[in-house]
C-alpha cells in the first residue's frame, strides 16, 4: 500500500518544526533536546493522522494532551530551591500542539507558530538573563564561621558593601565552636559574584553553601 503525498509531507514539516525548536533547546544543553522535541512533534502528527482515518480526532487529541501533560510533569523538579524544567515541560507541550496542527494540514498555523515559539525562546532567553544581571536574581546563602565577636555584624555589612538587599535570615547554632547564618539576598549577578568574593577572602568563613 502506498502512502499519500500529503502524508509524508506532513511528517517531513513534523520533522522540520521540531527539529528548528528542538535545536535552540539542545543549544542551551535542555534535557528535551533536538531528538526529544522532534519526535514528540512527528508523534503527535502521526497520531492525529491515524485518528482522522478512524473517525477519532477528538478523542486522541485529548489523549495526546494527557499523556504529553504527564510527560511535561517528568521535566520539572526542585533544586537548589528553586522549580526548574518549566520551559522544557512548555516546550514538549506546545511541540505536541504544533505536531497536532500539522497532522490536519495546517501548515501555514503551524509554521506562524513554530516561528512564535522559537522566537520566544530565543529571544525572551537573552532579556530573562538581562533581568537577571540587572538585579533579579535570589540565592540562599548558609555561611557556617566561629563565634567570634560581631562576626554575624560583620557579614551583614558585607553584603551591604556588595550591594544586595536582605529578603530573609536567620541564626543557628551548630555547637559551642561554630554558628551558621542563613542569608535570602536579591541583587544583581555581579554583586552576587562580589559578596561571594568577599566571603572567599574572609579567613574567618569556614563553609559558604549557595
């Protein structure tokens, strides 16, 4: 049995769209990658090619949705207390999207789309990072040093000097020979890098976590 014309195109522009998000997301080393993004686009065309031949789009669409929904949850954790993999989860769910446009031929939607979407994330990608350097970024620092006197004084107008701002703190005492501080700071990359500087330089500072 021969397969149709329109078909193969279907999967070539599958593979085409895929590829062109699926490279900007391997370029930032994603766990969805160029492999990843394709197949999940040439999937989802392909189911929705099988399910216009049954008489069931609407039915294997939301399937489709379901399953890349629980596929998309794989990508997000929690580290370093921050939630991670949601623009990897959005771009296997809107990879999937597009799969699905392009399975019932609309090519010129799925192209306009494809374009919307690569340009975000390249785009959007570079103005996050400026945010970030301008100030944005937040990191939790634990900083474990001896009793000394005014020592936790000391640290606090170190970050001051570094030109950061104080979100949350806290004292903990390890044993009678070490404290530990918790520090919430919100400032830009390079004062960040500044105060880190800093606490490296101190011969007081016995660990620094952040």
């Amino acid at each position: 049995m021969s397969i149709p014309e329109t078909e193969i195109i279907k999967l070539l522009f599958a593979v085409l769209i895929g590829g062109v998000i699926g490279f900007e997301r391997e370029m930032h080393a994603k766990a969805a990658g160029l492999r990843t993004i394709t197949l999940i686009t040439v999937g989802s065309t392909l189911f929705t090619m099988v399910s216009l031949k049954f008489g069931a789009s609407d039915r294997v669409a939301a399937n489709i949705v379901t399953g890349i929904g629980f596929l998309g949850a794989g990508a997000i954790l929690l580290s370093e207390g921050k939630i991670k993999g949601l623009t990897t989860a959005s771009s296997i769910w809107v990879a999937a999207a597009l799969g699905m446009a392009v399975g019932l031929g609309e090519f010129e939607l799925a192209g306009v789309a494809a374009a919307i979407v690569f340009t975000v994330l390249w785009l959007f990608a570079r103005l996050d990072r400026l945010i970030d350097i301008m100030g944005r970024d937040i990191r939790t620092y634990e900083i474990i040093y001896p009793p000394t006197e005014k020592k936790y004084e000391k640290i606090e107008n170190m970050i001051r000097l570094s030109g950061l701002s104080i979100i949350r703190k806290r004292r903990l005492k390890i044993d009678e020979k070490l404290l530990q501080g918790e520090w919430e700071l919100r400032g830009g990359l390079a004062r960040h890098n500044k105060f880190i500087d800093l606490m490296l330089a101190d011969s007081d500072i016995i660990e620094l976590k952040y």
